[in-house]
C-alpha cells in the first residue's frame, strides 16, 4: 500500500485537538462536581465550584482585551488564587507569568517590562513590593488585590478586588483551545544569579505531557491529596498544578512553609503527595514530636540528593522518597530516580549511593543523554564526565526576546543543561557539578557535589556548599561552607578529618566555614554570594 493512502486521511477535529492541561480542570468537574478540590484553612472549593472561578477568571480578562500573546503577571503565595491562575489565565488564551515573590523590586520591574505585564494580580501582602517595583516599570499594568481571609492584610494599590473581577465573568464563557498546542502557556524566569534572570517559555503540549510524567514518574494512582510546599512560581509548581487536576484530587494551600503547619495539615487532610527542595524535607523530618502518619506520604524531593541521616528520618517516619531532576527549561522535574523494590534490601550508605542518582527519563522525554567533545556520548562507566543533555516535548520554546541564547542553548538538535554528569552502567545518569562550578585544581577536575555529599555524610552537617577560591599554589581549591544542625556541635579539624576518609586527598577543602549557607527561595544553594564573600 502506497504511503500516500496513510496519508489521505485528513487532521479534523474530530481526530486532533491540541493538548492543553486546561482541559483537564473541565473534566475533573464533570467526573467529580462534588469533590473537594480546593483546601485553605477554612475554605473549601469543589472541582464544580473552582472550574466555575477558572473559567469566570477566564471570562474576566477576555471581557478586559487580555488573549492570546497577552502576558498576566501574578504576585502570589501558594493560595487558591494561585491555584486558579493556573487554569483560568491560559483559559483566557494568555500566558500565565508566576514572579518570585521573593525578589526584590528591582528584578520584578525588569520582569514586568520584559514580559510586557498586561495585568497583575497580587497578594496584598506583597502589594508594597509590587508598588515598589511599579515605581520602577516602564509598563503600567491594571492590579487586582487577592484579600486571602486566611491572612488578611490592609496593605492596598488601589486596584480592584479579586472576587469582584471573577464576579465579573461569565461561568458559561465558551473558553478557546488553543489555536495550537505550541502556543505560549506559561513565561518563567530563571532565578537570574548572574545578570538578568531569562525568560523560558512554556507551550501548552509541554504542560500537558509534563504533568502525565509526573503522574508516571511518581506512580500517582487514584485522587492525591497535595500539599502545596514547593513555591507554584517555580517552574509552575513543577506542573502540579495540572497533575492534581488531571486525578480530580485535592489542593491543599499553605502560604508559608514551616514544620508545624505542614504536620497540621498532612494529619488533618490525610496529605499523601509534596514536592520541595531537600532542604524542605529536612526541615519536616527534623521538627520535634512530629505525628505518626496516619496515611502513606511520598514526598518528590529535587536538587542536592538526601544525606544519608535524612533517607534515614524518612523511612522511619514512613516518607517515601523520589528523586527528581530537572530545570527551568524543561518544566521543572524531566528525570526520574527509578527506585526498585530490591534497592529496599540495601543498607544505609547503598540506599544513599543509589539514591545520589538523577536516574533516567520520564517517559514523557524523548532522550536523555551525557555528551563528551564532539557531541559523543560518554561510556557508561560512572566516571567519565559530560554534558547533560536532552530533548524532546518537555523543552521548553527558548527564552523570551533572546533568540542568540534560545540558538546556544538548543545547538545540534539537544538541549544543553550545562550540568556536568556521569552515565552508569546500567544506564541511569548521575550529576556531578554545574559546568560552572566544577573546580579545577592543580589541573585536576574536583565535583563540588562530590565534596558536599562527603560532607553530609557528617551528622553535623544541615547544609553544606563547597565553591572554588583562588590559590597561589594550585590556581584554585574547594573551600566549604556549613550550616550545622541546631542540636548539633563540630570544628573545622573534626570535619576535614571526617571527609579525608571519604574523599581523594587534593579534593578535601581548605577551609571551613560556618555560617548560614544562602539559598533561593526554591532551596538552591546560592554558589555566587558564597563567592562574593569570598573574594572579601
């Protein structure tokens, strides 16, 4: 049979309808218009009710001249309102751009005037911080205020009432698809710690395939119940926003991230599902007279692997653990620890060895690679060091206005993560460093991430960043910097005695540091104040 016969039959929409996570809030309601899928403190919102607030959020903005191409900007903790812009502004056809809500005004204007901001909802607790950076913005976007009830504020802009906008529309809007699934969705810039944050746009397709790798990826079966600790404006939520809504589960807000109140609410809505930094999981399993879990948690952990004392806590508390990778530019998490129930039979420092890996590709990426010079691939013997690489429909379009950084980072058909990393013999990939933190030292490569894992293995040790200074001797050598434990007591001569065991003599550090390490609001260590401390 001639291929032209295959072919014949024409794309209709009957048989191709754009993905788009959108659709998946329509859906949830229709299934289950009863469900609660909504939580914070008081409130309570079923999957009817907030499809009836999305899609009026989406009337709303359409009734004001917002569309497709059009940039919403929100200022906003991990709040129901958070929850429905996430629906509601690409219902409208336009793009949804989460800001930091821990930056200052200064980046925040620049963000607003890149992303040309055609309205902005904010938190009235943040309205000072939005009004200073409005102070510095070119553009001049309408404000809408959220007064949360659960933590009312009497800061104001002047600008109108959240409620009274979704009041406003329509929840009969007959809502657009998008004309395409690689229409804008989301606008997310990078945490911008040297020079200009950038800005990853995200398409509707990505969004929607992100989140079945997620639910894969993570082995999420039946209705979740999701606690909201990792930041939405991070890689919006790393797509579960979409995920709770594609299972009909619950949302579970919380606006700020302390042990108590995570405690208080995985034990009041019987929480099954949480996302963070391992800084956060730390921080759960180190609060004293923690419950007993009344129903099974798995918590999506990301970054810096467990310490093998925290993979500790959390078998006994009955947390599972899934370690994930990924970046701004590939919807956040893309890369999946493959956990087998034979790793369970391991000891301690195995289970944390495995545990270090990034592992494999979610289904939903269609390559993962290491690349040596030449765009070789690395051989698969966890030594030899590469380029991270990847591709597929969890790349992100490019960046925002900067089509020399899109062409750099997307060269030769692959997206460059710029992360340094090793493939194992039995194809999991392992990351090593950042490009740019890789410290070279008397002509030898030393891993910061290798030094740090040395380190945490101290019981000490809470937090741990190891950077390179200069030397007259070698050109540069790791020097570490620690946060210890509050309960927890160690000089500089015990720790370096401690890794010497554990680690090649010229990649021990030359010095110890004590002090708060500084982090993003996501957790991410901040390698670049630590070195401007050092050249202090």
């Amino acid at each position: 049979m001639a291929a032209r016969d295959f072919d014949a039959l024409p794309r209709m929409p009957a048989n191709h309808v754009p993905l788009t996570p959108t659709l998946f809030t329509e859906r949830s309601a229709a299934a289950f218009p009863d469900r609660v899928a909504v939580i914070h403190g008081a409130q309570r919102f079923t999957w009817r009710e907030h499809r009836d607030r999305c899609v009026r959020l989406a009337s709303a903005l359409a009734r004001r001249g917002i569309g497709r191409g059009d940039t919403v900007a929100v200022l906003l903790p991990n709040t129901p309102a958070m929850v429905e812009c996430h629906t509601g502004v690409p219902m409208s056809g336009a793009v949804l751009g989460a800001i930091n809500t821990r930056l200052d005004a200064e980046t925040i204007a620049y963000i607003l005037d890149h992303g040309e901001a055609k309205l902005v909802i904010v938190d009235r607790e943040l309205a000072p911080l939005l009004g200073a950076a409005l102070a510095l913005c070119t553009v001049r976007p309408p404000v809408i205020e959220v007064d949360d009830p659960e933590a009312p504020f009497p800061h104001t802009l002047g600008g109108e009432d959240y409620e009274a906008l979704l009041a406003s529309g329509d929840a009969d809007f007959a809502w657009p698809l998008p004309a395409d699934e690689w229409d804008a969705i989301a606008l997310n810039y990078t945490s911008g710690t040297t020079g200009r944050p950038k800005g990853v746009v995200y398409h509707h397709r990505g969004a929607h395939l992100s989140a079945i790798g997620d639910i894969l990826a993570c082995q999420m079966a039946g209705p979740p119940t999701y606690l909201w600790t990792l930041p939405m404006f991070h890689c919006n939520g790393w797509c579960f926003p979409w995920v709770v809504a594609a299972l009909s589960g619950t949302h579970v807000c919380l606006r700020a991230v302390r042990g108590p109140a995570m405690w208080e609410a995985i034990a009041a809505h019987r929480v099954t599902h949480m996302c963070g930094a391992p800084i956060v999981l730390a921080t759960l399993l180190d609060m004293p007279g923690r419950p007993a879990l009344a129903a099974p948690l798995r918590f999506m952990v990301a970054g810096a692997p467990p310490p093998e004392a925290v993979l500790a806590k959390a078998a006994e508390a009955g947390v599972q653990v899934v370690h994930i990778y990924g970046l701004t530019e590939c919807y956040g998490p893309a890369v999946v620890n493959e956990w087998k129930p034979e790793d369970d039979a391991l000891d301690g420092p195995a289970r944390a060895a495995l545990m270090a890996r990034q592992g494999q590709r979610y289904v939903t990426l269609e390559a993962l690679d290491v690349f040596g010079p030449g765009d070789t691939p690395v051989p698969a013997d966890g030594t030899t060091m590469g380029e991270v690489v990847m591709r597929g429909n969890m790349v992100a379009k490019g960046y925002l206005k900067d089509l020399p950084a899109t062409a750099k980072a997307f060269s030769g058909g692959w997206f460059r993560t710029g992360d340094l990393g090793v493939k194992h013999p039995d194809g999991s990939m392992q990351v090593r460093d950042r490009a740019k933190d890789i410290i070279i030292s008397g002509g030898e490569n030393i891993s910061s991430i290798e030094v740090e894992d040395a380190l945490y293995r101290h019981p000490a040790v809470a937090v741990a960043a190891v950077i390179a200074v200069p030397d007259d001797k070698w050109g540069e050598v790791p020097c570490a910097f620690v946060e210890l434990r509050p309960d927890a007591d160690a000089t500089e001569a015990e720790l370096l005695d401690f890794v010497r065991g554990r680690l090649a003599r010229f990649k021990v550090p030359k010095r110890v540091v004590f002090g708060e390490v500084p982090k993003t609001s996501t957790g991410k260590l901040q390698k670049a104040k630590l070195r401007e401390a050092a050249r202090g």
